[in-house]
C-alpha cells in the first residue's frame, strides 16, 4: 500500500527521525541506541515502527554494520532535512522572542563571491541589520550536499554537477568568465604575449576533479596538445590559490575573471594575456525544490534577481 502524507503525519515521531540520523551516523543498532540513552530493544522496535510507516526494510545487514538501502538512503536524507529544519524553527524563534532578526546560510562558489554574493549581503544588511549571515564558500558538489541536509538556505552554485538537478530550483544569475592568473613573481607575469606552450614548465592550482572548471582546464589544455602536469595542487580556497600563487613564482591557477579582477586591484595577482577557447561557466541561485525560504532568505533571494543583469536569461 503507497505511503500517504497523512499516515506519515499520524504515525511517525520525530525520536524517529532521530534514530534514522544516529544509524547515519554509526551504522550500528547498539552504537545508535547508546547515543539516544535508548536500549537496543528500543532502538530496534522503532526501527520496526519506521519501517512498517515507510513499506518495506530501510538497512541491509553488512560486516562492517548496518547499510541503508535506497529506501533508507531516502528516509535517512529527509531525516537530516527535517532535523535542520526544527533546528532553523528553534534558532529563529529563539531570535523574535530576543527581538532580534533572524538568520541567513548561503554557500557560495567562488566567482559569485566578489560581486554578486557582497553586494546581496551588502544590500540585506543595510534593509536588515540585525539579520546574522552565515557564508561557505566550497565547490558546488560540496554546497549541494549540505543544502540537501537542510544546513544551508540557498546556494550560489551550479547544479549541473548533481546527480539528480531536478530536485533543486535553479535560476540562472551570471556566467563566469575566466582568465589564467600568476603571482607578481612569475617569470610571465609581465609578459606581454603569452602562448599555452609557455606554460609547460609550471605547476598548477587546480580545483577539484570532476568539477566544471576543472573540466574546462583540461578541455583547453589538451586543445593545446598539452596535458596537466602530475604534482598538481587541489583546493576549492580562493585564500589557498592566492596565497599559493603570491608565495610560489612556479605556479598557475585558472580563476573567474571577478576574482581576478579583485586581487588585481589590491596588487596581488597578475592575469596573462592568453586567449581562453570555451567560455565560463554560468552559476545561478539554487534551492530545494518545493522548500518554502524562510522571511530572511526570501528577502536575500528577491535581492539576488533584482541584481541580475537585465540581459541576463531567465
């Protein structure tokens, strides 16, 4: 018989919920019973209590423990979103009851950060001043998946690097141009032609693998009839890859053209003059398809499309 809303409703518990996240975590029925102060036999009755509410068996027994199957993968993922939530419902009502603002997550890849993720924040927190704002910046693999966990309200990222980008809600923002950018101490950092032949003797600042600009620098470099080098360097940091190249004079990194264009301002980076063949990748707003924003997050989102380029597509 199909789960319905209602039945999920009358019959689950939130020390459910809890259960499923603790066998996340340990994937073991003693392990997780002793986290929650419950005996085993408690923890295995309510096991038997989700998995009578969800239809069929959520764990396959392994050597090392107890596995979810892909109904417990599923279950396990909307535990961790609903405990997220009350704790969202918490902090914020703990917030109005101080009088104070409510509170704002937002994961940022790193060519949003410069321009579009500052001036948002800029912009909600001259409307907002009592609204405290959490950043991450990481890759959009990573921000994805807390995003997926309910610990971040709205992600600056792509969702093309998802198994499953149907279960977010993507609007497009900007594309993010690219550009080759080197420490003042490199050797071509004055250079007034640069060819990606010169470029065979140094070592790069990569981000990380299976990642679309990841992607791009190989496409172009093996367009070159060349092939990344094999001590490479892999970090998703702005602050790494900057400091990276300002200390080390062998090193290059390809960064978005905002980025660069900050650093460069404040003396830290030079960008070769060398032509890139693919264009930058687009990057736009996401969330969870369905999910309701919170008043706050609602109010930075308006702010991030009214600040779109007017050529931008929809």
């Amino acid at each position: 018989m199909a789960i319905t809303t209602d039945s999920v409703l009358s019959r689950l518990r939130l020390k459910q919920l809890g259960l499923m996240i603790a066998l996340d975590q340990h994937r073991s029925l003693r392990r997780a019973a002793m986290d929650l102060s419950m005996t085993q036999s408690a923890a295995s009755k309510a096991l038997a209590e989700i998995e009578s509410v969800m239809g069929g068996p959520l764990f396959e027994r392994s050597r090392t423990g107890i596995l979810p199957n892909d109904l417990g993968r599923c279950v396990i993922r909307y535990a961790w979103l609903l405990r997220a939530d009350v704790e969202s419902m918490c902090q914020e009502v703990a917030r109005i009851q101080l009088g104070r603002g409510g509170h704002l997550s937002v994961g940022a890849i790193m060519g949003s950060v410069p321009n579009v993720l500052v001036d948002a924040v800029a912009a909600l927190r001259e409307a907002e001043p009592d609204v405290s704002i959490q950043i991450l910046e990481d890759t959009s693999a990573r921000l994805l998946g807390m995003l997926d966990q309910g610990q971040l309200d709205l992600v600056l990222g792509r969702t093309t690097v998802s198994t499953n980008p149907g279960q977010y809600e993507y609007r497009h923002l900007r594309e993010e141009p690219l550009c080759i950018a080197v420490g003042l101490g490199h050797p071509l950092a004055r250079a007034r032609k640069v060819q990606w032949n010169d470029l065979r003797r140094y070592s790069w600042v990569v981000y990380p693998s299976r990642m679309p600009l990841r992607a791009l620098l190989e496409r172009e470099i093996a367009d070159a009839g060349m092939a990344l080098p094999s001590n490479l360097i892999e970090t998703s940091s702005v602050f790494a890859t900057v400091t990276l190249l300002r200390r080390c004079t062998d090193l290059v990194a390809l960064l978005p053209e905002e980025v660069c264009a900050h650093f460069r301002e404040h003396g830290m980076l030079r960008v070769l003059p060398i032509a890139l063949v693919s264009r930058g990748q687009p990057f736009g707003l996401v969330t969870r398809a369905g999910a309701q924003p919170s008043p706050v997050a609602q109010r930075f989102i308006d702010i991030l499309l009214r600040q779109r380029p007017a050529a931008t597509p929809a």
